[in-house]
C-alpha cells in the first residue's frame, strides 16, 4: 500500500498504492508508518519524496472506513513523525491532494505541485473537518482569511492559485516527482525549523472577531443548520488564539462531536450515493459498465423555449455541435439571441471562449436528417410531441437516436409512434437546464441498452447528475411531488397557512418550502395538468361531491389561486405577492389568507393549530412513502437514486441525505406508525397509506437503506 524505492543513491521515494485514488486506508498508512521508518533509519538515505501511483497524490481518508470502528494506526502521530524528522520530506501533487492528502503533504517540509493538480480541504462536504491537523495547519501557512474559506466551503484549487496563496513551493509541467526527488537533493543541506508548520505563529488579521462573525453569520443564512462549516470556524478559532497542540486538541474534540453527527452520516451517503446513480442496471442484466455508449458527434434541441434553450447552452459548452430548430422566424430570432447570450455568459463566468461556431438555427426538420441525436423540447403536450416524432422518424436517418425532453408523458406512447422505438428515450431535464445538475433519463420499455448508456454518457459529458429511471406518470421526481405538496394544500385547509408550511420545511433545511417553490416554477403548469386529467375544470361531473375527485380527497384551493390570474412569480401573484412581475422577494398575502378563510368557511371546516412537527411528517413521510411505491414497482432502481433525485432536483437538504435517507434514519418503525396514525386521520388519501414495502422493510428489521435493494429485487422492475 505505499511502495518504497530508493532513486538518485540517497533519496527514498515513497509511492501510495491505493487505486483508484490512493485513499488513506488503514493499509496506506501502515505502508507510510513502515517506509518513513526505514527511510528515517536508513544512513543512506538524505531526503524523502512522497508521491501517489497513476498521478494521483491522495483523494484523503478513504471515507469507506469511517463506518466502522478506527483500524490501523492513527493519521495525526503518523504524520507528526513525517514533520519532526530531520531529513527533508517533499511531497509530489499530481492529480489531487484532497483532505488527508493534503494534510499529509502540510506536514511534508516542501510540496511540488504539477499544473493541472487540484487541492483542498473538502471534509466539511462530508460533515466533518480537516482534523488531521488541517485547521491549525493551513492558516499557519497562509493565513486566517485565506484557510477559512477553503476550510469553510470545502473548494478545490488549481495548482496555479494554490502557488499564489503558499500551499505550494513550486508548480511545474514536467512530471512532478522527477522534480521533487531534484528540489528534495537541493533541501538537504537547508535548515528544516521554518519549514515545520507545527513551530510557525498563525499571522493574525487585526479584525479577527470581526471577520469570524460575518463569516458565521454568512454561513448561518447560507448553510441554514448544518454543523460542519461552523465548527470549521471555531477549529480556526483555535489556531488563531491557541499554541499548535492546544489548537490540535480543539480540533479532535470538534470533530467527535461531528464525527458520528447524522448529519455527517448523511453527506457520507450522499457523497457515494451520487456515484452508485451513475452505475444503471437494466432488467435484461445489461449495465453501465458493459455498454458502449454511441460517439455523439452531433445532435439537435427542437423548441427553443426555457428547456430548449438551456439544453442547446448544455450541448454546444461541451463542444458537440447542435442544430437549433424552431417553428417560426420571429420565434426562432428570439432562441437564437437568447442561447447565444447565455452561451456568451457562460463562457465569460467560465473564463473560456464562446462556442457560437458551434450553432446552427433552422426553421426545417429536414436539417436534422443526418444528426446523431435529437432532442425534443417542444410545449409539454402529448399530441405536438408526437406530431414531431412522426415528422423526425421521416428525416432523419435510421441511426439516429431520438430524446424527448418531457417532465411525465409516457415516453412510450412517444416512442411508438416512431419507426425506431428502441432508440427513443426520455431525458427529463429540469429548469434552467444548463444550469441544474439533475437529469432522468427515462427508460421506455422498448429503450435499447445502447440508447440508456448513451443518453447517461452525454448526461455525464454534459456534467449532469444523470439518473436512470422508469416510465410511469411523473417518472420519480414529479410522481414524489405529487403526495408531497398534496399533503402540503391539506394542511392549508386544516388551519396552518402557505408561510408557515414554508418556514417549516425551510427550517428543515429545504432551500425553499413547497408554495414559494411553486411560485417559481409557475401555477398554471400544475393546473393545465389536473385540467388534462379531469380534476378541475369544465369536465369535471358536477355530481361529483365537493373536494372529492377519482374517489379520493381533494383540495381545489391552488385551482382557485390559478383561477384569480396568480400564476406565481411571473405574474406578480401566488401563493405570495411580488412587488412586480418578475419578481423575487415573497410577501405573504392578505389575499389568500381571505380566499383559504373563505374557503374553510364554504365548507365548514374548522382551523386548528398545526405545528411544524405535523407539517415535516405529513409532508415528508407521504414523499418517502411515495418512493417506497416507486421502489416496489420498479421505477427506481435503488433507494440511492430517488435520493438523488431529489438532492439535485428538488433542493432537498443534503445534510439530511435525501428523502429515503431520512426516512431510514427517523426509523422506519417511527414512520410506519406516524403514517398509520395520519392514515387512520385522512382515510380518503390513499397516498398516506403506508406502502407495503415500507411494512415489509419493518418486518425485516428495517435493514440499513443499502440494503433495502436485497427486498425489492424480486420485485417487477421498469427499468
Ligand atoms: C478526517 C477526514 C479526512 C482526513 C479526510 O480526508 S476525509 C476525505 C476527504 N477527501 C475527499 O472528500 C475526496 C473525495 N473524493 C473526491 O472528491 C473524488 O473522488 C476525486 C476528486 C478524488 C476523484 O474524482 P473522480 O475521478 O471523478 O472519481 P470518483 O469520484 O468517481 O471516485 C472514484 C472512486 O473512488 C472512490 N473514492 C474517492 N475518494 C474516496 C475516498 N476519499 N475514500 C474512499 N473512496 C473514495 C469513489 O467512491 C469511487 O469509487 P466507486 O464509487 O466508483 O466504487
């Protein structure tokens, strides 16, 4: 696990051997305990030079570990004998030198970076800090300022920004151990002391208290509830006000009150959670890492709407040419001056030049005839769409593969009007699309394996979260939404009002609660959907008895907001009122808290007081029900990938791991019961009826949510 050579007659060259990121496994550091010793010991040995295998320095503490109990020797004496030796030690940065990796190379006297390293201290994204020595290291090195934001938000840095701030001593093109093992032979004759962050003073700026206050307080607006990045604050605290070992002590009692924290639980789930979403698995046994995806060479977006626009910005940024297709000029000169606009942005945030060269805009379909891929991003309308599809099936050529942008048509029905079903599938972007990470690819049972690896592979080419996913109404993310903000409209009716649903569920951490969400997103989307499916409007039977619809509840208080002309932000007026259209800052409404009274009055309902325990239950418990029906009916393939989903899309609080996560660590006995008992309440909402996974998980003994999959997979699967 870390190999040992001697190169030039003098230097020991210690190599970590950890693939695929040389992680600091109990093995790594016994191999670093071993060789710094026989290095330390060995006459002939002048200076050290640790590297990592296949350029990769260190992606930290391999976080697998940190589930069980501490094997191996600890990180901090280890390297504390690295910094004490009296020989120089040179660390070799290729790659990443992440967490533990670069708290091992802070206690290497020298750090050789190659150019296109990154490094930083991304501990606090998992719940944790740096507690390796991290935070009383770095500030000593480059001040307070400087160390608080990298420890406090986790962000990588290229070599070149790290060479400016004095992480490092040298960047080079050439290969970075080479020159570490030559800067190694010129430090031995060099005085080590300065070189010991351990024996250096933190240069403190002279407004200290000040400038942690505002960054608390940045964080506390920012990061509402989450622990980690303000115990990073007090651990840089200590090292601005206590000697180096005092400093070291404060940071291990902060991070034992981290450490076994659920919120440090759940972004260590999240973190591997997002990579397991990348590894689909098809019903066929056909999987992503057996598939070749096709080369797209080039593809194009047809409508150049919100969705159309973002995805022809999410295509051209990555370099694959796209044919832009809209159906009148006026239209068409419009999307063309707004993707060129965004690209131009975009390009501009990201200091590269804009592809514009890349874009082509046509009014004709026939343009597309010998495009690899095409995505549809018409209106959200059943009949257009296919119209569209019979039209593309006649142009282009056979091999094309067709993708139609849609947030819960049956892609299906899409697929079959086409002469190439196999090589249809949904890709459910959400809005703005170049800027969301999430993206479900939506696999229609007639979905080849070969169009389900390619459309992952672009998802990831275009640096998308990308999910794959079953085809059913509303595939995950909106089929969830649904029993979600029903129960939040319920409440309404009961008594609680849309600000203080909103508080709640912002309280909990959600970047924005339920009615301030569909605010954005618009009204009048969700109210043309239940007027397509007959549970408002003028074909709903006026037999039908009030707030029952399909033989279930039903609350026509957001029909009644869309009635008014309040379609949310874009109209001025919502569940909130903005000071114009466009606007963004909610004020409750007088006027809706009048239509909810009147409402309550028609029907003769009592309010009652409903506390922000019964909104989180309510809402979330029938959100994670609704994935638990998911799971057993194949939609999604793994607990993992609603959750992600749902950190992407939905804005769930990452620190609370996801709605499946969460549900596994309230209990799933406790919401079991809480949903029995809201069930016994509201007989007549099916969703709050708990789903027979849900039961079946508890009989088990409500297994850890990684091992949910072992219950579900005799179960019918979608995907
Ligand atoms: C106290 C705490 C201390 C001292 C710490 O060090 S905590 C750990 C701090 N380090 C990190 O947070 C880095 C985490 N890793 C990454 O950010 C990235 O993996 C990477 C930038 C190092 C590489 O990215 P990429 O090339 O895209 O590869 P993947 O992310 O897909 O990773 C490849 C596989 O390696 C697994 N992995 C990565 N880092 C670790 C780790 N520190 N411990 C254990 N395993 C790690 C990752 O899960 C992938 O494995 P699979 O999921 O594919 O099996």
């Amino acid at each position: 696990m870390a190999r040992y050579e001697l190169v030039k007659r003098s230097v020991a060259l210690i190599t970590l051997t950890n693939p695929p990121v040389n992680a600091l496994s109990s093995a790594v550091r016994h191999g670093i305990a071993k060789t710094m010793e026989r290095a330390l010991s060995d006459p002939k040995v002048t200076a050290v030079v640790i590297c990592g295998e296949n350029g990769r320095f260190c992606g930290g503490a391999d976080i697998r570990e940190f589930a069980g109990p501490l094997r191996g020797p600890p990180l901090v004496p280890l390297l504390d004998s690295i910094e004490a030796g009296e020989k120089p030690v040179v660390a070799a940065i290729e790659g990443v030198a992440l967490g533990g990796g670069l708290e091992l190379a802070l206690f290497c006297h020298y750090r050789i970076a190659h150019f296109k390293a990154r490094l930083g201290l991304p501990e606090v994204t998992l719940g944790i800090l740096p507690a390796a020595g991290g935070t009383q290291r770095l500030p000593r090195l480059i001040g307070i300022p400087a160390a608080l934001e990298l420890i406090t938000t986790g962000r990588h840095v290229s070599a070149q920004e790290a060479l400016k701030l004095g992480i490092v001593d040298q960047v080079t093109e050439q290969n970075a151990c080479e020159v570490a093992v030559e800067f190694a032979l010129r430090a031995v004759a060099k005085p080590l002391s300065s070189r010991r962050l351990s024996s250096l003073t933190t240069p403190c700026p002279p407004n200290l208290d000040a400038l942690l206050e505002a960054v608390t307080m940045q964080i506390q607006k920012k990061a509402r509830g989450v622990m980690a990045p303000l115990a990073c604050v007090q651990a840089v605290r200590a090292a601005a006000t206590m000697p180096y070992s005092q400093g070291i002590k404060r940071e291990s009692e902060l991070m034992a009150t981290l450490f076994n924290s659920g919120q440090a639980r759940a972004l260590q789930y999240c973190f591997f959670a997002e990579r397991t979403a990348g590894k689909w698995t098809l019903p066929s046994g056909a999987q992503w890492n057996d598939i070749k995806p096709r080369e797209i060479r080039s593809a194009a977006v047809i409508g150049l709407g919100t969705m159309g626009r973002g995805i022809a910005v999410s295509l051209a940024r990555v370099g694959i040419p796209v044919i832009a297709v809209e159906s009148d000029k006026k239209l068409l000169e419009t999307g063309r001056q707004m993707v060129i606009g965004m690209l131009e942005r975009d390009a501009k945030r990201r200091g590269v030049s804009a592809s514009h060269n890349l874009l082509k805009f046509t009014l004709g379909l026939q343009d597309l005839k010998d495009v690899d891929l095409v995505i549809e991003a018409v209106f959200e309308d059943m009949a257009l769409k296919k119209s569209v599809f019979r039209e593309l099936s006649k142009v282009c050529r056979p091999a094309t593969l067709f993708c139609t942008n849609t947030s819960g048509l049956d892609v299906d029905a899409l697929a079959g009007v086409t002469d190439r079903p196999q090589l249809v599938i949904g890709m459910h972007f959400f809005s703005p699309a170049h800027v969301m990470k999430l993206l479900e690819v939506v696999c229609g049972p007639r979905s080849s394996s070969e169009i389900v690896a390619t459309a992952m592979s672009l998802g990831k080419r275009m640096g998308k979260v990308s999910v794959a996913v079953g085809n059913c109404p509303g595939f995950v993310g909106n089929r969830m939404l649904k029993p979600y903000s029903d129960q939040a409209t319920f409440l309404l009716e009961e008594g609680a009002t849309p600000e203080q649903i909103d508080k709640a569920l912002e309280d909990f951490g959600f970047a924005m609660g339920v009615f301030r969400m569909s605010d954005l997103a618009g009204l009048d989307v969700g109210w043309r959907v239940r007027k397509e499916s007959g549970l408002t409007g003028p074909d709903v039977d006026p037999k039908n008895p009030p707030r029952r619809r399909q033989g279930r509840k039903y609350c026509p208080i957001p029909d009644m907001v869309c009635e008014q002309g309040r379609f949310g932000q874009k109209t001025g007026r919502g569940w909130y009122m903005y000071d114009k259209p466009g606007g963004t800052k909610a004020k409750p409404d007088p006027l809706i808290q009048n239509l909810i009274e009147m409402y309550r009055n028609r029907y003769g309902i009592q309010p009652r007081n409903i506390t922000d325990q019964e909104i989180i239950e309510r809402c979330l418990f029938a959100l994670a029900n609704e994935g638990f029906r998911i799971l057993e009916d194949g939609i999604a393939a793994r607990p993992e990938d609603i959750d992600v989903i749902y950190l992407f899309g939905y804005g769930f609080p990452r620190h609370r791991g996801g709605p499946m996560f969460y549900a596994s660590m309230v209990g799933l006995q406790r919401v079991l019961e809480r949903l029995e008992h809201y069930h016994q309440a509201h007989p007549d909402v099916p969703h709050l009826e708990p789903s027979p996974l849900l039961k079946k998980l508890v009989a088990c003994g409500s297994p850890p949510v990684q091992k949910w999959r072992e219950h579900i997979k005799t179960m019918h699967s979608h995907l």
